[in-house]
C-alpha cells in the first residue's frame, strides 16, 4: 500500500486499479515475458 500510495501522490493521481494491475503484472514471472525496467 505504501508504494501504490507514493505512485499516486507523485504520479498518477487518478486512482489506483491501474497502479496495482501494473505492479502485479511486473511481480509475475509468467506474466511478462521480457521485463519493462
């Protein structure tokens, strides 16, 4: 929650559904096969 909450006040304050779909996208191995960063 506190990253999610430190996105949203520097970043993207319009809510935080995206936020957490992204994080659990790039915390998933078999999600994403090549890595974003």
């Amino acid at each position: 929650a506190g990253v999610v909450g430190e996105v949203m006040g520097k970043y993207h304050p319009h809510g935080d559904v995206s936020i957490y779909d992204a994080l659990v996208r790039m915390a998933q191995d078999f999600s994403m096969r090549d890595p974003l960063i």
